[in-house]
C-alpha cells in the first residue's frame, strides 16, 4: 500500500501570483518599462545567484540584510558560498565591472525581478519580494540625483497616487562621515544604559545604523543625537544645495530628515524615500541614493554612480487602493462553435483573427452554446463570434457584442468570413 503524499504548499514569505493578479503585474510592468525608456534607462538582466562576498563587501558586513536575512549556502561541488540575491545593486555594479560597461561612457540601467531576504513575512514585506532597480553608472552631478526624483514623481503622477511624499538628506563623504562617527560614538556612549541588544553591538562597528532604530523607547536619545548634516563640508553642501534648488525648480515638494540613513553601507551625498501612511508599518515605496565609493570598492575602477530600488508589492498595493484597479480581460474575441465542421473552422478563424493584431481564445472541447457564452462573458471579451452549422454552409459568423463599448451590449450581426477581422478591428 503507497503511503499518501503529502499536500505541499508555497514556503511561507514566497508567494504565488495567480492570472488575475499576474495580468495587473503585466499592465503595471509595461507603465513603468514605457516610463524608463523616456528618461533612456535599458534593461539589464543578472543572476539572482552571486558569491557571498559580494554582499558582505558591497552591502556591508554590520548590516539587518547581511546579518540577519540572506539565503546563503554552501555549494555541494565546489565549497563556495552563494547568495541568492537580498538587492540588485550590488550585482548591476559586478556586471558593469566585469564587462567593461563604463570605459567609454557612463550608463543608465534598469533591472526588474524577484530579491530574498530571511525575515518575518507581514503586509508589504516578503520572503520573495520583487523590485524595479534603477541605476545611473557614470555620473557625478546633482543634476542625476535630482533627475532620478524627479522622474520618479512622473511614475507616481502616471500611477495616479497622491499619498506619498519624499524625504531627503545627505550622508557626506567619507571623511566627514568619519568625523560624524567619532561625535556619534561618544554620544552614544554617554547613552549606552539605555541602548537595545542591536543598538549595543553596533555602537563601535556601525554607530549610523543605531540612529535607524524602529524601537520607540531609542527615539529621543537618536534625536539628539550629532547629526551628520552638521558635518558636512563645502563640497557636499554644494552637492546637496544643488539637488534640492533642482527638486525646488521641478515644482517637487521634500522634507529634510537628518536620520535618513537607508540600511545599506554604500551610500554617500544624497539619500532619498519615498514614504506613504497607506501601507501600514511598511511605508517606504522606493528608496535610493548616491553610491559613488561601490565600483571601486568592488574591485573596478573609480567610477561615481546613483541610484533607486522600488518594492513592487507595495507600490502595487498602494495602486490598487488608489486606481481601483480593473481585472485585465483574457482575451478581446472568444469564439463558440458547434459540431466538428465548426470547431475545425473556429481553429482556423482564431488563427486568421491573431494575424490580424486580435487576442483570441477558441472554445476549447464541445459544450452548449449557453455554457460557451458563459465562458465568454467570464473571459472579459468585447466580442463573441459564432460559429455553427449555418455558418459553416454560408462561410460568415455570427457577431455578438459583449460590451457596451463594443458596439451595443447584446447587439448581434451576420458578417462574412473575409470581412471578420476588418470587422472586429473597426469596433477598436
């Protein structure tokens, strides 16, 4: 006697995208592939598997992700330790060092696909979530800072939200985050009584990242804390001044937050989020900033650079509440049939129609007409064509209009077969 099988689900945090959810994944992928190539931006594509050490080096050792949420593993043949990716930051700047990308010019890249990171799945917040990475490889201004915002507020204005607005600082450069960290420690220090189990292991390796703390009993102490801001030097004010005069003169509303940190050890000068009260505990939709120390850091020449990462789960979520999001039809044209002549001729018309630019689905199997038109009325279709016996003899169809945008709800014509699909097109 076999032993039953046992019922296996998804891993908890991984989650699956069913048809109707899929088909607004789509619609909004292809709003923001449109929105990328207006500001020149090209898709690169790279391994969801990189060497460990490529986050530990890029991300930082002393941080939540490389800490505490990474899949990491040991490969059985060789011994070498992988990672399936926790950001795409990291592996765009390996790709770019790797091929040579910026020995002749700087580059705008994008990627779009699913990241890891081990932690507590809630609302916004997956095991297996999905980002929009936006990277501009090669550039030193301002300009390009405030060009990633500034786009970035398109993006909103195209998806129709309101509810979100962004905060700005900047982190320096090394030597005045130096400065900063020696000021910070000793505060902290004065405080250390009261600092949480993270708060204590980071005083001496990552003294930034106990200012990010999310523990309110921490909040006073982080806000009297040195800020960063106020050890900033000519050129990073500069730098700063630069961005925000640029944001002022798009017409792009910003709050100045000093302990906008980000959770990633490669940023200097400009950071930015975008931030929203509608998702819960969960509210940044998009963070980013300059990243110009990482390329050399990861083994390529000097090269400055700057950049973006948007969770898609929540920016679709925060879509959906504000758009109403409409189910995406399966199909523009469905056609039933009746008898074997008709399903045989319904294969070639479906097929005559997709030549024609139509999305069509042909009744798959034999059913009533009544359950056929279910099935039709169920897909979305604007049209129904009809094929049966009758039709067969006198080469035409049957068209019935599903929608009232299609011609009249419940409106029906016999057309010919060589005229169909010029037919079906005019009805848009």
């Amino acid at each position: 006697m076999t032993q039953a099988f046992q019922k296996v689900s998804a891993i908890r945090g991984m989650n699956d995208v069913l048809p109707d959810t899929s088909a607004q994944w789509e619609r909004f992928e292809e709003i923001v592939r449109d929105w990328l190539q207006a500001y020149g931006y090209r898709n690169v594509r790279t391994p969801i598997l990189e060497q460990t050490r490529l986050f530990t080096r890029g991300i930082g050792e002393v941080t939540d992700i490389v800490e505490k949420e990474m899949y990491t593993f040991t490969d059985a043949l060789n011994g070498e330790s992988l990672t399936m990716r926790p950001e795409m930051t990291a592996g765009v700047v390996r790709a770019a060092i790797e091929h040579n990308m910026l020995y002749d010019r700087p580059h705008r890249v994008y990627s779009i696909g699913p990241v890891f990171r081990h932690e507590r799945p809630q609302r916004g917040r997956y095991r297996q979530f999905h980002q929009i990475d936006v990277e501009a490889l090669g550039f030193a201004g301002p300009d390009i800072d405030a060009e990633l915002i500034v786009m970035l507020a398109r993006l909103w204005k195209k998806l129709g939200l309101t509810d979100i607005r962004l905060e700005l600082n900047s982190l320096g450069q090394p030597a005045e985050r130096a400065a900063h960290r020696a000021a910070l420690i000793a505060y902290l220090e004065k405080h250390a009584d009261i600092l949480d189990e993270d708060g204590k292991r980071r005083l001496y390796t990552n003294p930034l990242r106990v200012l990010d703390t999310k523990n309110p009993a921490l909040q006073d102490m982080a806000d009297g804390a040195p800020r960063l801001f106020d050890f900033l030097g000519e050129a990073s004010r500069a730098h700063f001044d630069g961005v925000c005069q640029r944001l002022e003169a798009a017409g792009i509303a910003y709050r100045l937050n000093p302990r906008l940190v980000r959770g990633l050890d490669y940023y200097n000068l400009t950071v930015f989020e975008w931030v929203t009260d509608r998702l819960g505990a969960q509210g940044t939709v998009c963070g980013g900033g300059r990243y110009d120390g990482l390329i050399e850091l990861l083994g390529g020449k000097p090269a400055p650079a700057v950049g973006f990462a948007i969770g898609m789960e929540r920016l679709l979520d925060l879509w959906e509440q504000s758009a109403g999001v409409q189910t995406r039809a399966e199909c523009e044209v469905y056609i039933v049939h009746q008898g074997d002549d008709a399903q045989k001729l319904a294969a070639k018309v479906g097929e005559d129609l997709r030549d024609a630019g139509l999305s069509v689905i042909v009744h798959a199997g034999a059913a009533s007409f009544k359950s056929q038109f279910k099935r039709a009325d169920a897909s979305g279709a604007r049209v129904a064509v009809i094929l049966g016996g009758d039709e067969v003899a006198a080469q035409t169809a049957s068209v019935k209009y599903l929608r009232a945008d299609a011609g009249g709800e419940g409106a029906q014509e016999k057309v010919s077969l060589a005229m169909l699909a010029s037919v079906l097109q005019s009805k848009g």
